[in-house]
C-alpha cells in the first residue's frame, strides 16, 4: 500500500527531486537498520505535510514514503510471524576471497549463465580472480558454503564494482533484496575506509539496471549488445556518501 503510494507520487516529481529522492532512500537502505527506517520515514513524512515552514520541505513526503515502504515487509513479517519458524535464515558471512575459493566461485558463475554472464567470460573471470583478487574481494558464505561473492578496487580516481554474483538459488526471492543489501553495506563499509571519496562506478547489464538503482546508481551509457546477444553493456555511477 504505501509502496504504490510512493510510486504514484514519485510520478509527479521533477526528474532533479526524483533524483534527490533516490539518493536520500540509497543512503538510508546502507546506513540505517531495519526497524529504524520506519521512524525515520514517518519523521520525513511529517516534516513534508510542513512543508511550507522553513528548512522544511515538500519533498520529505515521497523520500518518507520511500524509507517507509522499505520496512513495510519487514514489520508485517515480525507482526504475523511465521508458523513452525523461529528465526529467518542463517546470516550472511563475508571474508576476504583466497585462491582455494576459486573453484567454487567458478561453478557459482557458470550458475548465472546465461542470464547473466555468457559462458565465454569465464576466461574473463578466471583471470581476475588469478591476477587481481584482492582483500576487497569478498566471498559470502552461509551456513558453512559459499554462495556469492563480489568486492571493489580503486583505479583511475574512481571506485569499481567487481564481478558481483550469487549462486542460483542459493537464495529464495524473499531474502534477495535483504542479500544484496548486506552485499552492497559490506562493498561500501570498505570503500569509505579508503577514505577518497571517489565515485563509484559498475558496468553491468540492463538485467540489473534496475536493481542497482535501489542504491542510489544512475545510468550513464547503454552500449547494446556490449557484453554479447541479449546482454547491453551499462556503466553506471553514484556519488560516494
């Protein structure tokens, strides 16, 4: 409900406040906990129904509706609970990639083709893990097996997003949007660290063009077809916050 909310009225705003939203939601998703958001949002809302008083302002009510809606799922879960579950799944660990991963990285990849990868950049993939997997590139395991990876590196006064992936079914939908939350909090904890505030940039294709976004990502370019039939090269950027 307040979702649609949300999307109906984001439709009206100027493309500059539209953005301005977008990066006040990405910046919250990576910095406040679940549970918290609900506050915050509804402190937003409030100040944007104020709006016309000082400092305040009529753009709090989509940015409100937006933090909102992020712990909407999360407290209908906890007010309804779940039968026969005490817990959700077991947590994500993260821990810098050594070659022994190698292998399973590998067969995560191939997991991903050809949604997502062509099977023929494994040659590509194979070569960074040899030659420039680094302490920032992290494996994520889960209950003792590893199920993703992905990391960054710093090049040319800006920020990379490298290889990041999931195994196939290693999480259901419900826990993807909470899996790759932890995924990007993890990138972007390390990359502030560095302390450059650089920004941060990813090629990717138009299948996660969207999802990206959710972080605060904007597209800059659209090569098609850049990463092979049916997969457009899209590189996208975002300021570091």
């Amino acid at each position: 409900m307040i979702s649609e909310l949300e999307r109906k009225l984001r439709n009206y705003l100027p493309r500059a406040l539209d953005r301005r939203v977008g990066r006040g939601k990405a910046w919250v998703r990576l910095r406040v906990p679940p549970g918290v958001r609900l506050v915050v949002g509804l402190l937003l809302l409030c100040g944007g129904v104020l709006g016309f008083l000082p400092v305040l302002g009529f753009w709090m009510i989509p940015l409100g509706l937006s933090i909102m809606a992020m712990d909407w799922r999360w407290v209908r879960q906890r007010v309804r609970g779940s039968p026969g579950q005490t817990g959700g799944p077991d947590p994500l660990i993260f821990r810098p990639y050594c070659p022994s991963d190698a292998a399973a990285l590998k067969d995560i990849f191939l997991s991903n083709c050809p949604k997502y990868f062509h099977r023929s950049d494994l040659v590509d993939f194979t070569d960074f893990l040899e030659r420039f997997a680094d302490p920032n590139y992290l494996v994520v395991e889960r209950s003792g097996q590893i199920i993703g990876c992905g990391g960054h590196f710093t090049k040319n006064a800006h920020h990379g997003i490298a290889w990041v992936m999931f195994a196939k079914s290693s999480i259901g939908p419900r826990d993807l949007f909470a899996s790759a939350d932890r995924m990007f909090q993890e990138i972007e904890t390390r990359i502030r660290a560095e302390g450059t505030g650089f920004d941060i940039r990813i090629e990717t294709t138009q299948k996660m063009e969207r999802l990206l976004r959710r972080y605060g990502f904007e597209t800059c370019s659209i090569s098609k077809a850049g990463f092979g039939p049916g997969l457009d090269r899209v590189v996208m950027t975002r300021p570091q916050t």
